[in-house]
C-alpha cells in the first residue's frame, strides 16, 4: 500500500531511521525510496532518538548528507530531556 501512494510523482517520501541502534535497520525504508526516487529529488529523511544514540554510532554523515545524499537533506530529532 505505501509503494502505491509512493510511486505518484508528487508525493514527498518521508524515511524514518532511528539513531537509538544501528542505524542498518531502516536501510528497507531507504531502498525502498531509492527504487521509488532513483534520484532523491522527492525524499526526506528523519533520523530520530539522537539523543539515545549508542556509544559508537554516529549520525553526523547522515545528517550532513554525505552517507545518502538526497535533496530534501536531513532532519534529527532530539526528545526533551526528563
């Protein structure tokens, strides 16, 4: 159902990733949106729990956009602290 409502042109695809483990887990989202965006002219991508991020995990090519260049860029998303 979302590669239906993805695969219209004037759709934006929003790809989620969470920070918090490895950030390899959300790649299926990311292929998905390359087979549906070759060029990454129509997707953003949000990478979510920066700040439960585990000791050797960095985010910081991601959200310069140098890991997976896409042209909407991306976005991190901190929780309020308790």
């Amino acid at each position: 159902m979302a590669q239906r409502y993805a695969s219209d042109f004037r759709t934006i695809i929003l790809v989620l990733l969470e920070a918090n483990c490895n950030m390899n887990g959300g790649r299926d989202a990311m292929n998905m949106s390359r087979q549906l965006d070759p060029k990454g002219v129509r997707t953003i991508g949000v990478i979510t729990k920066i700040d439960l991020m585990d000791r050797g995990t960095n985010a910081k090519r991601c959200l310069m956009n140098q890991d997976v260049g896409i042209r909407l860029g991306w976005v991190g998303v901190k929780n309020r602290s308790q």
